[in-house]
C-alpha cells in the first residue's frame, strides 16, 4: 500500500481528490464513459470540496456510486447519504452520466440490492473514494467482514462502535437514533476498483489506520482487505498517521 502524510485536512483533501481527478481523466481518454465510487462522512468533506473544483472531468460521461446506506433512513434525514451526495457533491457538479443511488427505503431490500448489482456490472469502476471507520470498517462492512462475497452489494448490521461513532460525529442525537441495518458495497466490489484512494483524517482513525497498514489482513479489521489491491494509497494528516512507524516523513511514502 502506498501512503502520502500531508501537513493537515486540507492538504490532505486537495491531494486525494487531485490523484482521483487524475485517474478519472485518464480512464475517460481511454474509454467513452467511466464509473467512479463515492463515500460520505466527515472524513470525505475537504477531499470532495477540493474534487468539484478539478477542472477537465467530462462528468456527462461518468457513473457515480456511493458505497452504503442505512435501511430504513428516508433521503430528507440529515445524516442520509444520498442527501450528503446530493449537497456535497451533485449539486455542485455538471449533471452525470447516472447517479446509482441506494435506496434504503425501499419496499423489498432484496430487489434493491438486485437492482443495484445489475447497474454496478455494467460498469468499470476507474475510481474509489473511500474513508475507514474507527473500527477500521471500509463501507459498512463492520469487524468481522465478508471477504469471501461476490455479490456486489448485501445487507449487513451494523456493529456498536460503527453506530457510536454515527452518533458521536453529529449525525444522530443519540446512539438509539442510529440504525442497526444497512446496505453496503462489499469487500469485492470495492476491491475491483482500478484505483482506491482512502481518504482518512484525524488521531481518532490512528489505531484503524495502523491496523490497515501495519497489521495482519484481518477480518476484523476490514481494511487490511486491501493490502492486496494493486493500486490503492490512503492520504493522511500527521494525527492519524501518530501511530505508524515512519511518521517522522512526509509526503509520498511506500510502506513496507
């Protein structure tokens, strides 16, 4: 895995959306149309503020994903994802080629993730934005993680600390507030990206952060998944790279 530390969020953000801007671009010289992966959070902010500015995306000719929703959340609750994409992203961007949003309000869960598993193998996917959970979770695959899965998509439930950490950022009153199921794009899925680029910010991510780099690849700590993938660099600042061996260097770095 490769890992580049930047002095703060900001930089952090700019750098992870140029390198994924970068990718985009290459992937729609060389083909009519790409798919591209998009997560929400607080870990997300700088890195698509700084990706709405990227100049040159042909944006009419890309797929956006997101990664996971929480079932039963309708779009107009603050903390769903389809209304984070929609204000933090779409909005601010010339209209895609498609927007595959999850529905995690729909009548029959089954048929959504169906309906969903049909769109995303359709596509190529040339870009993942992603972050990594407290519990070192990528998506809503919570310790400990399918990495077996094909299907693209599943419904999973969602650990304590996943739902603590929802409630501590802001997005729910309460722990009690936070759903307990989700819909997630899976181990697999996300893995099948060409590029992946972890976007993972602050000291409450360090230990996750270490887990994912340093440690064994781990069902219980999801993240290690991709250790294994080709082409994948997390883009940190100096608090959630505190407990990494090599934290005295910045900027691109390749880990061991």
């Amino acid at each position: 895995m490769k890992v580049e530390i930047l002095q703060d969020k900001q930089a952090l953000g700019r750098a992870a959306a140029r390198a994924g801007a970068d990718a985009l671009r290459q992937a729609l010289a060389e083909k009519p149309e790409a798919g591209v992966i998009v997560a929400t959070g607080a870990s997300q902010f700088e890195m698509l503020d700084a990706l709405v500015q990227e100049r040159g995306i042909a944006w009419p000719r890309v797929s956006i994903f997101h990664l996971d929703e929480y079932v039963g959340l309708p779009p107009s609750h603050p903390a769903s994802f389809r209304n984070y994409l929609q204000t933090r992203l779409l909005a601010r961007l010339p209209t895609p080629k498609a927007f595959v949003a999850i529905d995690g309000t729909a009548d029959s869960i089954p048929d959504e993730i169906s309906r969903l598993n049909g769109f995303i193998t359709m596509h190529e996917i040339a870009v993942c934005f992603a972050g990594i959970g407290e519990n070192c979770h990528l998506a809503f695959n919570d310790p400990p993680a399918d990495f077996e899965t094909r299907s693209p998509f599943i419904l999973v439930n969602l650990d304590e600390a996943c739902r603590r950490q929802q409630a501590t950022e802001g997005w729910f009153p309460a722990l009690d507030a936070v759903p307990r199921c989700a819909i997630t794009m899976s181990m697999q899925q996300i893995a099948q990206s060409r590029k992946i680029i972890l976007s993972v910010p602050d000291a409450r991510k360090a230990a996750a952060v270490r887990a994912t780099i340093e440690g064994p690849i781990t069902q219980d700590s999801p993240a290690s998944f991709l250790q294994t993938h080709a082409d994948c660099t997390l883009y940190l600042d100096p608090h959630s790279a505190s407990l990494l061996q090599h934290t005295e260097r910045r900027g691109p770095w390749q880990g061991e």
